[in-house]
C-alpha cells in the first residue's frame, strides 16, 4: 500500500507556499486531500492556453479509466480518488508551479503533461520526487533521453514514428519536392527531421525545411519560402497558429491536395477556423495517433455525453491503467515499488488483456500480463515509450472532416 513519504522543511515550505498561489485563485488547480491508502493521482493538462481544446479528452479519459477500475474493486481493492487536477496552461512557468503542488499535495502519480514543451519543463519537478509521470500526448523524441530515473513513460508515439507515416502519405500520393515546416520548439523540430529524413530516404527532394518561431503573428517569410520555391507538396507541423499559416498558403495559390498537416490542426471545425469559406481546406490530409477502437469511443462517449473531440483520449486512457496494473503487479501505491513494473505489465512476452479487471485478475493468479490497450499494444521499451502505435489518416473532402483510414507503424529501431 502507499508508503508515506516525510518531507524535509524546506520541502514543507515550498509545499505550503505552492498551496497558498494555487488553491482557490482560479489557476485551475484543485488538489482534494490525499488518501494515504489510495493511489492518488495527478493530472496535469492544459485548461487554458493554445491547447485547451486537448482538455476535456484528457481529464475525460483519466475519469474514465478510474471509473472503471473503481468499478471492477480499485486498486488493491481501495477506489482511486477522484484525480487532483492542474493546469498546465501552455506556460513553462506555470505548468511547473502546478506540477509542484501536485507533487506537494501527495500524488503518487501524475498523468501528462499534455504538450512536449510542458513536460520538459516539469518532469524534473515531478520525477525528481521520486513520482512516476505519464504522458497521453507528448510526441517529442527528445523526451525518450530525459534524465528521469525511469520514472517517465508515455503512450504517445514518439514523433520519430510519426514523422515516417506523414511522409509516406505524401510519397504514395506522388510527391517529390516537398516543404516542411514546423513550429520551433521539441515538438516541430524532432517531426520535421523524422518527416524530411524519410522523405529524402525514398527518393524524395526537400528543398525547404524550416522552423518558424509560433509566438510571432507574421508568417510572410514562411510564406514566401514556399512560394519561391518549386515545391508540389507542403508538410506543416504546427498547433492552433498553423490555421494561419494554413490559410495564407491556400489563398496563395496552393492546392488543399498539396498540404499535408499534423495532429496539431486535427480539428473537424478548421474550415471555419481557416477562412468564412470552409471549402478552402478541401483536399487537406493530415496524420495524428489514434486508435482503431470503435468500442472505447463509444464507451467514452457514453461516460461524458460532452465530449466531442477524443483525441489522445486511448493513450491517457492506457497511461492510467497502467500505473494501476503496474501498483497491483508491485502491491504497492508507492511509486518507488512499482514504477518498475510500468514497463513489464505491458511486455508481449506476458499474457494478452484488455482491462483493468482482466488484468488484474491474471496477475492474482501469478502470471505475467501484456496490456492491450485502447490504443493498441503500446510494448513499452526501457526508456518508456511506445515501440508499436496506431495512426489515423484525416482528410477535408466536399463533405467535411472524415478519417480515410488506420495506420499500424512499428517502430523498427528497436
């Protein structure tokens, strides 16, 4: 069961000193008391800022998961509390303030950040304590080397896996001169290298491949380096600035059929968000993880009749599950006993399941276990990331936003 962890005084006066800025000043943090014979959790994800629109499936998704785990006993049989939850904000100073009070407040584990940029900002303050994190969202391949003390995993695709099937939806549409463009920070410069270096393996050139700084509100010169170059196809990797971005290149002449986006800008409503006519973006693919799981989104859907936007909703989903099937394997709530077995519960050498209660059960009865998760196998490596991942091809077509198909990628390093 959870092991107290005493707190030194300096520790208790940043803890007391987080409360007082965090509770009740509307920064979104709300952090019930611990109980000390539960496995609490934290979840930290971005009620406010240019990712807000993540929100909702990820504080959905956490609620989820812990209902039915309560439902089928909790975890070594007391029911996980309702999560402590903070704001992440899309601010590096913000997110790690709230982090902290998550941490103060007794989480024994924390789910997210959402963004890449957010969890490197805050992994040292949550693992640093000795607490394990996971990540539905964060895709930066930078964050598979943080020094974490093993204690970081995600069920998000690293975005060196990512980048390969954007660029392959480009190849096989015919594209052989390609620009890529990405936001300058974790999350667009390890996408950008993973898309332009499988571009250029099979074949294809990349005369352009650029950064652009997201906070600015002048993308002319991105806009012109596409246009000034004879280029058939363009990759943007972008968050919610990229409509921008987005609608300038449309009404510069490109094609939708020769723009290519990420999961940044998979949003069913980015007509209306591109241009008063929605028709612009017709033609526009784009890739972003999924999971080819029709009975999760209506579970889900059923949970929370307000959803409606469920991406990285599989992959929160699993992360709670599987620090829970990680606590039953240890009999432990304590993060220092069973953040080992994170990895291990979702091993293919262990026995096949897809739930919480059939997972558990299994490993009541002494056997090894392979968590099949809502958004796919996952085959955690040592370094905590997925090594196997669904993806799901988007397109806006004459009628609206449609997903064209499901894409399995293994990641072959390993």
């Amino acid at each position: 069961m959870t092991t107290a962890r005493a707190l030194t005084l300096p520790a208790v006066l940043t803890a007391l000193t987080l409360a007082l800025t965090a509770c009740g000043n509307g920064d979104g943090t709300d952090t019930p008391a611990a109980d000390e014979n539960a496995l609490n959790l934290g979840i930290l994800y971005p009620q406010t800022g240019n990712l807000a629109y993540l929100g909702p499936p990820q504080l959905s998704a956490t609620e989820y998961a812990i209902s039915e785990i309560n439902d089928a006993g909790g975890v070594l049989g007391t029911d996980v509390p309702d999560p402590m939850t903070a704001d992440e904000a899309g601010e590096e100073g913000r997110a790690n303030d709230s982090a902290g009070t998550l941490v103060a407040d007794g989480a024994d584990a924390v789910i997210g950040a959402a963004s890449s940029g957010m969890t490197q900002a805050v992994h040292q303050t949550i693992t640093g304590a000795g607490i394990a994190q996971c990540s539905g969202s964060s895709t930066a391949p930078d964050l598979s080397d943080i020094e974490d003390g093993g204690h970081f995993h995600r069920t998000a695709p690293s975005d060196l896996m990512a980048g390969p099937v954007l660029a392959q939806e480009i190849l096989d549409d015919n594209h052989q001169s390609v620009a890529v463009i990405a936001r300058a920070d974790d999350y667009g410069s390890g996408y950008l290298q993973a898309a332009q270096n499988e571009l250029r393996s099979n074949g294809a050139q990349v005369p352009i491949a650029e950064t652009y700084d997201p906070d600015t509100t002048n993308f002319g010169a991105v806009i012109d380096a596409v246009n000034e170059n004879d280029v058939d196809a363009v990759a943007l990797i972008s968050f919610e600035e990229g409509a921008q971005i987005l609608a300038s290149l449309l009404e510069s002449g490109v094609d939708g059929d020769q723009v290519y986006v990420t999961d940044g800008l998979n949003d069913p409503d980015l007509g209306a968000t591109v241009s008063e006519n929605a028709d612009l973006v017709n033609g526009v693919t784009g890739v972003a993880p999924s999971a080819d799981n029709d009975e999760f989104n209506e579970g889900i859907g059923d949970f929370d009749g307000n959803l409606e936007i469920f991406q990285f909703a599989p992959q929160v989903y699993d992360c709670v599950n599987l620090i829970a099937l990680a606590a039953e394997s240890a009999d432990s709530t304590d993060p220092t006993d069973y953040t080992s077995h994170i990895v291990e519960v979702s091993r293919p050498d262990g026995t096949e399941c897809s739930s919480f209660e059939e997972c558990r059960d299994l490993l009541d009865d002494g056997e090894d276990i392979n968590y099949q998760g809502a958004s796919g196998n996952i085959d955690l490596d040592d370094n905590g990331d997925p090594t196997a991942a669904t993806f799901e091809v988007f397109e806006f077509g004459t009628g609206g936003y449609d997903i064209r198909e499901y894409v399995d990628h293994t990641d072959d390093r390993n």
